[in-house]
C-alpha cells in the first residue's frame, strides 16, 4: 500500500560499566558539560520538557508544571526560551495551556534564530498558532489550525500532525491541508530528515506502526511490528540518515521500555538484543546517534543514567549522571540537551565528542 543562575559544572566521566565489550575510561568518546539554570520569573514552568536548539546558546522548550494531588487534568504547559547557553530561561506567557484541555503540550518549530512557529490550545478554549520573524520579540496570528507536532522547512513549507491527521501548508501556516493515510491510527511521534524525506509512527496499543514518505507527505510506505508485550505508546523516535533509524516502546502495567533499530529506512525493525536495560523497570526516554557508530540513550530507572555506544549499537556501555535528560538534539556533531530532576531544576547538557 502506498501510502519527520548560572554555574557550568563539568562533570568527569566515571568509569563505565560495560555490557558486551570492556571499554577502559580512556575510550570514552565525549565529555559532559552541565549548566544549571533558572527560570526568571516563571509562574508555570517548573521543569523542561521538549527543546529546541537554533544556536549552541539559544533554545525554545516546553516548560511544564504537575497540578497538585487530585486536581483536573495532570497540570500546565508552556514554552519557555534562553538566549544564554540555559543559564537563564523565560517563559513566553501567551502560550500557557492547560494540560488537562487537550493531548500534548504546545507544538513549535524554528528553521532558524529568527524564524519560528509555536501552536498550542490557549485558555480561551481554541487552538492558535502564531509565528515570528525576529527572534521572538514579535509574533504574529497565523492559523487557527490545532496541531500537535509541527515542522517547518522555510518560511513557506511545513507539516503537522493531529491525532490521527497529517497537515501540510505551502505558506507559511495560514492555511493546511490533510492527506489522507489509510490504517494510520494515533501518533506518537513524526520525524523529517528533509521536506522530503519523513516518517510518522504510533501505536494500536498491539502493534507500533511506522509510515514513510519520500515525496514530501503525498505517498506514504507503512510498516507493523508486533512487539512482546502489549504497548503504552511510542516514547522515540530518531533517525541519523534515511536508513538507519531507531525508536523506543513503552509498555502498559509497568513493563518498561525496548530499543528497535532499523537500516532499511523503517521498513523492517529489529529489536536490541542487550536486555540489561530495556523491560521491566528499565525507563528509555531518549535515543540519539551523532554518527553511524556513536549513540546515546538517557534513562530512568531509578537512577539517571547513559548508555552509549561507539559501534554503532553492538555494544552499549552505561554511566550514572547526575541529572534526568527529557531531550536532546543533534547539533553540529555534538548532543545538546535539556531536562531536570525536580521542580526548579532547569539543566542545559552539552555532550561533547572528543
């Protein structure tokens, strides 16, 4: 069927625990550069979620905040922005939305420092998007349009998903079309190497299904894999080239999570065969290579670790950190990254390969 505050703490590497192969610390490919941060005179955001980077000193992010025991919904979402390497972050108040209102925090997108589109559910109970062309000091109304992942190319071309709907627009946001995908159920996750080149993934809560076009959204290929144990959602997704990709599930009933690669572009998926960190009690969040043979996977399973790789996934090692990382972002061969462990805890990583 035819069918993308102010402290910089370097932390020293430890000595890995390695799964498969000794690795001797003198191997250990990067260093771990840690900034803490704080957010200036934030009312919602507690912690990091999402993030952008447009520079290595200037990222956008989803700042979020829990509602107390037994309140409605599950708490509030709004996009925050540093200029300066996370020391300091501001929240974009006009964006704020209710966790409770709709499924997802605000969608953004930025194709460069200047250029930038944000959409959330704002409190006046209808979706919005705005955009802007100087950084953030202005924004203007684009659409009415509620999107929940968004990706923009230029100032023209973009795309978006819904629930169960894939958008595109050819200018600028004002107006968006849906095509329609055949069998596509609810997504989780879209990823786009190039205006081109995309993939789309979710799951039936049987299957996880994967869905890639090559010509921009108008044709789709579609992939299921059955995984061992019935599914929650797909947690990642991420891929270095339009081959070789990987993506992580999480279970119901407290099953954990599992790591599936791919080199066919999505059409096949095989799952990591190392379980010392994947199911019960294993918490993957995160998966990024930097190349064909170095890749990082945050974790939570307790305790906040990264494993790595410099074999392109034949082997994994494993590290404690001291801080959780929700997000990263491949940026000029280096891992960019933001998370935090409680409330207030605003951290900027920077993994750095030697």
């Amino acid at each position: 069927m035819k069918l993308w505050c102010c402290l910089l703490f370097v932390v020293s590497v430890i000595p890995p625990v390695s799964h498969g192969q000794e690795k001797s610390e003198t191997t250990i490919p990067f260093t771990l550069n840690w900034t803490k941060g704080e957010c200036v005179g934030c009312e919602t955001a507690d912690e990091l979620g999402r993030i952008q980077f447009v520079s290595r000193s200037e990222a956008w992010a989803v700042g979020y905040t829990y509602g107390p025991p037994g309140s409605q919904g599950s708490g509030d979402f709004i996009v925050v922005h540093t200029s300066d390497a996370g020391h300091t972050w501001r929240e974009l108040r006009q964006t704020r939305q209710h966790a409770g209102d709709v499924d997802g925090p605000p969608a953004f997108s930025f194709v460069d420092a200047s250029r930038g589109w944000i959409a959330w559910w704002n409190p006046a109970d209808e979706p919005k998007m705005i955009r802007t062309r100087d950084g953030g000091q202005h924004w203007q109304d684009v659409s009415g349009e509620f999107v929940q992942k968004l990706v923009f190319f230029d100032d023209s071309h973009g795309y978006g998903a819904e629930v169960t709907k894939f958008l595109h627009t050819d200018n600028g946001g004002r107006h968006w079309t849906e095509t329609q995908i055949p069998d596509l159920r609810f997504i989780d996750r879209m990823f786009f190497l190039t205006p081109e080149i995309g993939w789309l993934a979710g799951t039936d809560g049987k299957d996880f299904f994967v869905f890639r076009t090559t010509n921009g959204g108008r044709d789709w290929d579609e992939s299921r894999t059955a995984p061992p144990k019935e599914l929650g959602e797909l947690r990642d997704l991420f891929f270095l080239n339009q081959n070789r990709g990987w993506l992580i599930t999480w279970q119901i009933n407290d099953g954990g999570t599992y790591l599936y690669s791919t080199e066919d572009g999505g059409k096949t998926w095989v799952p990591e065969r190392d379980l010392s960190f994947q199911g019960k009690g294993k918490w993957m969040g995160v998966v990024r290579f930097s190349s064909e043979r170095n890749g990082f996977i945050f974790e939570r399973d307790g305790a906040n670790s990264l494993l790595y790789t410099t074999d392109g996934g034949a082997h994994w090692s494993k590290q404690a950190v001291p801080h959780a990382i929700l997000d990263c972002q491949v940026f000029e061969g280096d891992l960019l990254c933001g998370g935090g462990n409680a409330r207030k805890d605003f951290w900027f990583l920077t993994v750095q390969l030697k």
